[in-house]
C-alpha cells in the first residue's frame, strides 16, 4: 500500500463556464481542461486562427491598471485573470489549460465563487510528481507612497491584507488568516470587486467596464452600496483585496509558502513584488514534496530542495 503526500494535481475533467466580460461587456466561454504534471497554469485563446498560448507568470503581466493583464489581449493575452487565478491557488490546482473565447475573463459574480464551485463539482486528480513550491528565505519590500507590500518567511502560506479608503462606507479594514483551502472557500472566493459609480461612468465614457453591474460588482454611492443585498461581510471590500492578492501572487508560477502583508495595495503592487522577489535569487528556493513515499517511510522532512525544477525567472 502506498501514501501519497503532496503530490501534484489537475482537475479530473474538463469544464466550461461562461458569462460576460466585465470590460467589453460581450459574452465569453472558458473551458478548464486538465493537464499533466509539471506543465503550470497556461491561458489560450481558442479564439484565434493559429494556437497561442501564454503561461500564467508574473514576467508575462502586460497591464495592471483596472485588473491584471496577461500578454497582449490584441494578440494572444487575456485579462482579469486574477480570480480565476485565486480559485485555482486557492483550492490547490497546479496544472491547467484555460481555453477562453476572448481577450478576457467572464467576470461572473465578481468573485472566484463559480470558478471555486467548478472545482469542486470536477474534482481534482492527483498527479505522479510531488508539488512544488516558493519558499521565501528573506523579506522582500516594495514601497509606493503611503503604500507598502513585503513578503516575508512564514511557516505556511499568510495574507495580512490592510485597506484604507476615504469614505466612511470603507475606511481602514484588515484582513488576516493563514490560507487553506477551506479558508479560501468559506472566507475569501465570495468576496465581489467593488468600485465607485462616479469612477464606473468614468470608465464607461472611455469605453471600459461596460460589462459592470450590480450582478458582478458592490457599487458605491455617495457611502451607500448600491446593491439591494448589500455586502456579504462587513469587511467585503478587504476580503476582495485578499482575493486579488492570492490570484496576482500566484503568478509566482508556485503556491507561495511565506506570509503577505501589504497596505493600500493593489494589482500594480503585487506584480511589483514578484518582480522584486525574482531580482534576489537569495530570496527565495524551490522546493518540492516527495511524490510518494511506502507506509512507514515517509519524509519527515516533509519538502526537499529542487531548484532544478523551478519556474523560469531569468
């Protein structure tokens, strides 16, 4: 009889979802197909005449100013890829290809929930290699202004996520918890994208966020939520930050093991401090689980170096 610790996963079966980019507004379909071992997190447009694929890397991030990019959306990039990327961490899906109709995300609820509920509903399937991760040796900060995120050596995977906005509705909300599966699923994925009405004309002028509405976001007027329903928490908005934070760290290529903290942070700064981890190679190591071990004989070292099975960083 054999144990199996740690190993690898994809999803059991292929699914497809689909819904509305928040952006152009046009109907979208993805398709979650499994994959082998080792392959990571890859997107392709199914759109388009010949085969293009972009992996899910921080180096490949083209855009953060309204959500995270990846690659060139006119050519073969996606955008909002950052819930999805969240689901995919958070319930601990390693490899994927991600087949979408277009050049970005449905947006759904605004949340991972139904990416998370699709996971679920597929299952996943272990694969015969042990996981990998990032482990971070050393802090790593990034400032901004007002604005910090730093990376820090932890035993475990933690978000410490703090929000300070100047309407009374928002104000300063902090989000803290090691990140588990179950965590992610019962306190993070429903946690919708929020904005300004103001600042949501604004952008329809300019001809982004037309897919926007209460069905996919908590919009905020004159310190009033505009949904019937309201907020599914009280600290919604910083739980939504946490969110966004676990998808754009998971462009890291590995699930992190280390702890985040950031302060008025945001899609732009959680690039940034994967590209300021990677300059410092003494930052961090790859490690990976053994694949498996007979009963009796399992590692109690638990994770083994492997650098030479990590992500491209050059």
């Amino acid at each position: 009889m054999t144990t199996y610790v740690d190993r690898q996963t994809t999803l059991a079966d292929q699914v497809t979802l689909t819904g509305v980019g928040v952006h152009s507004g046009k109907p979208v379909s993805i398709t979650l197909v499994p994959a082998e071992s080792s392959v990571g997190i890859v997107f392709t447009r199914s759109d388009k005449d010949m085969s293009s694929e972009v992996s899910a890397q921080w180096n490949k991030v083209s855009s953060t100013a309204l959500c995270t990019v990846l690659g060139d959306p006119a050519g073969d990039g996606v955008a909002t890829v950052e819930h999805l990327m969240a689901a995919l961490v958070g319930m601990g899906v390693d490899n994927l290809i991600i087949e979408v109709d277009g050049p970005e995300m449905p947006i759904m609820d605004g949340s991972s929930a139904a990416f998370v509920e699709a996971i679920e509903q597929t299952g996943l399937k272990k694969l015969d290699r042990g996981r990998r991760y990032l482990k971070i040796r050393k802090t790593v900060r990034v400032d901004n202004g007002s604005a910090w995120c730093e990376l820090h050596p932890y035993d475990g995977t933690k978000f410490d996520i703090t929000i300070d906005f100047d309407t009374p509705l928002i104000g300063r909300q902090r989000f803290e918890s090691d990140m588990t599966p179950q965590v992610f699923r019962d306190e993070v994925s429903r946690a919708r994208t929020f904005g300004y009405v103001k600042d949501v004309e604004q952008l329809w002028k300019m001809g982004f966020a037309l897919g926007s509405s209460l069905e996919n976001s908590v919009a905020i007027s004159e310190d009033k939520v505009l949904n019937p329903e309201g907020t599914r928490w009280p600290d919604e908005f910083a739980r939504h930050k946490t969110l966004d934070a676990i998808g754009d760290l998971a462009l890291a290529g590995l699930p992190i093991l280390g702890l985040y903290r950031s302060y008025k942070g945001g899609h732009k700064m959680n690039n940034a401090i994967l590209v300021k981890l990677f300059e410092d190679p003494s930052a961090f190591e790859i490690v990976e689980a053994p694949a498996f071990r007979q009963v009796g004989q399992v590692d109690k070292g638990g994770l083994a170096a492997s650098a030479a099975f990590g992500p491209d960083v050059s």
